[in-house]
C-alpha cells in the first residue's frame, strides 16, 4: 500500500503535466477519495467510470483473461485514463493534444 505523502505528491506530478483538466481517487465502490476538480464533476465521473470498471472486468473475464491493469478511452476533447487497483482507482482526464 502506499504512504499518503507518496499519494499525494503522485496526484500533484500527475495533476502538473501539460494538458491534464483532473486526477480523481476513488474507492472500488465509486467514492471519491480525492480530487483537483470540482465535487460535483468528481461525483459523477467516480460513479460512472467505477460502473465502467466494474463492466469491463466482466468482458476481459468472459474473453478468458485473468485481468486487465489500464483502460483508456479517446474522446474528441481528449482521453480519459484509468488504472483501476484493488482498493482504488486513479482517473486522469486529459485534453486532447493539439496538432501543430
């Protein structure tokens, strides 16, 4: 388990990188933990991607996999990354990288 000092300082490097809007914690029941957005986007973004989580552990078992360690869905407005643990998972939104 990591410390909480690692924790945080792992939300804050996360949160600094160019192009991330938010870094959500939550708990494998879909509470948020912690957060750099607002509640309200934090609330709702917990629970729909821990319904998510929870959906594409069925599909990667019924594939026959064991288990899955990342999922990245692309959006126009960006990517929305999740790194789902036993007892957490990290969501990290990110804006879509502009074209030169």
């Amino acid at each position: 388990m990591i410390s909480q000092d690692d924790f945080e300082s792992t939300k804050k490097k996360l949160a600094s990188f160019k192009g991330v809007k938010g870094v959500i914690v939550t708990s494998s029941e879909g509470l948020p933990i912690s957060s750099t957005i607002d509640m309200e986007k934090t609330e709702k973004v917990a629970a729909l991607i821990t319904s998510l989580v929870k959906k594409t552990s069925q599909v990667v078992q019924a594939l026959g996999e064991e288990s899955y360690n990342f999922l990245i869905l692309d959006t126009q407005e960006g990517n929305i990354l999740v790194a789902p643990e036993e007892e957490q998972t990290l969501i990290v939104l990110r804006e879509a990288e502009k074209e030169v």
